[in-house]
C-alpha cells in the first residue's frame, strides 16, 4: 500500500511535468532569475491519524532565498497535545517537532544540481522516536521554469536515531526524492514532494502535497497533507501517520 501511494505521487508529478514540455520547449534548463527570498509564518489546524489520532493547533515556519546559482530553505513546525478520557488526569497525546534544511547550488547552462539536506525530528509516540538525518548527492531539473519545477534527486547520508524502546543506532541512508512546484496561477500555487529514506534497520517514506491560494501580497490559505510510512515496526505500532492540515500563512 505504501509503495503505491509513492508510485501515484511520482506518476502524479510526471504527468504534469510532461504536459508542460509539450506545452513549451524552453522549460527545460535553470533560466536565468533575480534574487529573491521569502519569510513564512503558518498558524492553523491539525488532523493527525496514525500513532497520534489527534486535533491540534499548529505552528509553523520557513524561509527560502534563491538566485540563479543557488537556493536555500529551512523550516519548522511544532505541535503538542493534551486529552483527558472521562475522570482521568490531562496526559500527553501529541508532540511532534522537526527542523529541515537544505542547500541546492546549480550547473551554470545545465539541468543538474548538487543538494545537501539535514533534518532533526522528533514524534514522541512514533517508533522512531527522534533522528538526525545528513545527506547529500545530485539532483536532475526535468523542467524549471518560471510557473513549473520538477526535480529528481538520489544520494548518500548518515542518520543517527532513536527508537520509542531507547534503542539507537547509527547508518548509512539511501535517499530518492522528487519535487513539484507550480504555480497555477497568481494566486494558486502546488507543492508537492515524496521521498524514500533507506537504512539496514528501516524503510522511511514521506509524501508532502499543498495547495496554496493567496488572497493578498502577504496572506494565504494552505490545505496541505503530511504522510509517513515506517516499516518494520513492532506490534501495537502504526506503520503510517498521517496528518491533514489547514492553515493560514502570513509570508514578507
């Protein structure tokens, strides 16, 4: 089930990235583009089904700077809840937290592109309970244009993690990810991106999907979906999360 569900989403982003070479032959190549760079903060609703069936407020925020050679971005989220049943005491049903960074610098005239990621996350009733994950390789643009990117990346890291049982342990990581973004219009924007994150101990799959409308030059609505695929994981441990998100997003 996992594995077709990252089979759809590439599908998915392939189909549309192929409609727009058909559409226009200069898509493929990094064109040439003036510096920018953007700050986000995102307040909004959480519902997370899986290890942590919850309802929860979330806070958000990142921030991306590009240019013709290079593009950077970093972002963070954090949630928690509390729940009670009938007579019993407030106990902690939700905590999750991550950072992401990643690093992108462009072959001048070519499609390809050299990436580096570090990400720290934390899920308190996943199995896998906090990691730090390093990795880095060569990215593939298969369109970038102005309304329209699609990326296919692969490379190498090192992840160091700890279990929901306080199990660690330290490997190497394979890592395969593509990446979507269209802008539909002025005020509709698409983001999507799946990954594939592999070490001897487990197999990590991610797939992220968003659609933005903005209504001003600074505020937007996002409905957005998170899903996390974790195998094996021992009895009585949900192998997928999921969390579906609505959210308001004030960007300078």
């Amino acid at each position: 089930m996992s594995g077709l569900c990252l089979q759809r989403a590439l599908l998915f982003s392939a189909v549309l990235a192929t409609s727009a070479l058909q559409a226009d032959d200069e898509l493929i190549g990094p064109p040439p583009q003036e510096y920018k760079s953007r700050v986000d903060g995102e307040i909004g609703l959480n519902i997370s089904t899986g290890n942590s069936p919850n309802r929860e407020i979330r806070l958000a925020g990142s921030y991306e700077q590009e240019d013709a050679l290079r593009r950077y971005e970093h972002k963070a989220s954090f949630y928690r809840e509390q729940a009670a049943t009938s007579g019993e005491p407030m106990t902690l049903s939700e905590e999750k937290a991550y950072w992401k960074s990643r690093g992108e610098w462009y072959f001048v005239d070519q499609p390809g592109y050299l990436f580096a990621k570090l990400a720290f996350e934390y899920d308190r009733f996943s199995y896998l309970q906090r990691s730090a994950t390093a990795s880095s390789g060569l990215g593939y643009s298969v369109v970038r244009s102005k309304p329209l990117r699609f990326d296919l990346e692969a490379g190498l890291g090192w992840q160091h993690a700890k279990r929901l049982d306080d199990s660690r342990y330290q490997t190497v990581v394979n890592v395969l990810a593509e990446n979507l973004r269209w802008q539909i219009d002025e005020q509709w924007e698409f983001r999507q991106d799946a990954s594939s994150y592999r070490t001897e101990y487990e197999k990590n799959l991610e797939l992220n999907a968003e659609l933005r409308r903005r209504f001003t030059q600074n505020i937007s609505l996002k409905l957005g979906l998170e899903w996390q695929h974790l195998s094996p994981v021992p009895e009585g441990v949900e192998k997928n999360d999921m969390v579906s998100m609505l959210s308001l997003i004030y960007s300078m």
